[in-house]
C-alpha cells in the first residue's frame, strides 16, 4: 500500500494511492497513518479518490487513524468512490466523518 | 495453490476455488467481479455483491480458519430467474452456535475514543442480503447468500 502526504499550515492532504483497504493492508493502512499524521495539522484530509473498495477491516483502520489523531484534530474524508460512500452510508460512518465528494469540496469547507 | 481456480459450471453458474492466504481474498473477489460484470449485473448490485462476498470470505480466513494459511474454500455463484445465489464453503471451525451472528447495528453515539473499530461485518451482510442460510455438514461451512438482482 502506498500513501503520499503534503500539509498546508494546520491542513494536511493524505492521499491513498491504492485501489483498496481491505483486511490485507489493514493493520499496514493504520500504521502509514499513524507515521504520516505524526505532525500537528488540525485538520487531516483523506482523499480516497483511487479507492475503489473498503471492507469492514478497512472501515476499521480508517476509525483507528480518526482516534489515533488525538483531541482537537479532524480526520476528513475526500472523493469517496460509490462502493466505499455505500459502506460509510450502510454503517451510519457518514455521522461520524464528515463526507465530501472531491478533494476540491473538502478544501472548500471550513475546517470549523 | 496460490490463485483462484475457476470452473464454469453451467451458463450463469461459476465456482471458485482458492486456499486462504494474504490476498487470497482478493483474487477470489477479482474473478468473481469479473463473473458479474459478464453477466451485467447493475454497477450498484455488483458494489452490494462486492461487500458481502468481502465479509463472507474475510470471515472464512479469519474465522474459520483463524488467520491459517492453506485452508480450502470456495464461492459458488448461480445467477437464475432475477436472483443471485452465493454459496460459501470452507472446511473450518464452524460458528459457535451453529448459526451466523445477528449482526446487529453498532453504537455510535459515545464519544471519539470509543467508537468501534469492528463488528461493521455482519451487519452489512444482513443488510445487503435478500436472505441468507447456513447449514453444516460432514466438516463443511456451507453459507448461501441470495441478491434481488434489479
């Protein structure tokens, strides 16, 4: 699984550059997250626009990275493809994160 | 055996053979997609379909087989009359009660530092199903998931 990351003051984009988070990469998803958000950005965006799929292991692994960020920083979740939107929708996640459909759209809002 | 093995049964009903291992899951689901694609099932039933096989074969390698290497399992897929029909197979530790988890909802509501990291599995499985049996017998785990295909 490969992940990049850039951070603009208290905002940092992690994007996933993988097709799937699923039980497989996990445990390894969770971990990249934990070594990638080691900063102090407020506000962490995922972007998940190359996801394709996430299962229940994976749904997992992205409330763990949520928790792991501490009090006072956000995890915010970006170009959430159909089957993986269907997953947060189903498991009611979406009153969780909050859900942007773009990059773009996450960008524009504020982080509050 | 390190890839999923395919055989054509019938017209509309294809079986899939694979042995737990870290993306033996993963190939097991890439043939079966690709199954259901050919069949030209809607994109959003195949992306119901995709989810539950996923739980379903994730909880053969971690359940019945406890995270073990090498255990046999199948997927068994008949398309028939509007309707899909998975059936499961592997050769591990049946469920504890003889039937599936309820699957019930997970809370959500307490705070950041408690929510749940699991337990998301079987509550998607009931959820996304028309209906769904499991039957034991002779060593095998034999779990039938059926779709409306609309």
């Amino acid at each position: 699984m490969d992940m990049s990351s850039r951070s603009e003051g208290a905002l940092q984009i992690v994007t996933v550059n993988a097709r799937r988070i699923d039980a497989a990469v996990a445990i390894q998803f969770k971990d990249l997250m934990r070594a990638e958000t080691e900063g102090s950005a407020r506000r962490v965006i995922l972007d998940l626009r190359q996801v394709d799929f996430i299962d229940s292991s994976g749904l997992g692994a992205i409330v763990a990275a949520m928790k792991q960020l501490g009090a006072g920083r956000r995890l915010d979740l970006a170009g959430l493809t159909p089957t993986v939107e269907s997953v947060f929708r189903l498991t009611r996640m979406d009153t969780v994160f909050s859900l942007f459909p773009t990059l773009d759209a996450a960008l524009m809002a504020q982080a509050d | 055996m390190d890839q999923a093995v395919t055989t054509r049964m019938a017209d509309r009903r294809i079986l899939i053979e694979a042995e737990t291992g870290t993306f033996a899951v993963r190939a097991v689901l890439d043939r079966a997609l690709a199954v259901l694609a050919e069949w030209r099932l809607p994109i959003a039933c195949i992306g119901n379909v995709h989810i539950v096989l996923a739980e379903a074969l994730n909880n053969v390698a971690e359940h019945a087989y406890g995270f073990r290497d090498g255990g046999r399992f199948s997927l068994d897929m008949t398309l028939e009359d509007g309707r899909l029909t998975c059936v499961v197979r592997d050769h591990g530790t049946p469920f504890p009660e003889g039937t599936p988890p309820d699957g019930d909802a997970v809370a959500l509501d307490g705070p950041t530092e408690s929510l749940p990291e699991g337990g998301f599995g079987w509550f998607m499985i009931r959820k996304l199903t028309e209906d769904l049996a499991y039957d034991h017998a002779d060593g095998c785990n034999a779990l039938t998931l059926r779709f409306a295909v609309v």
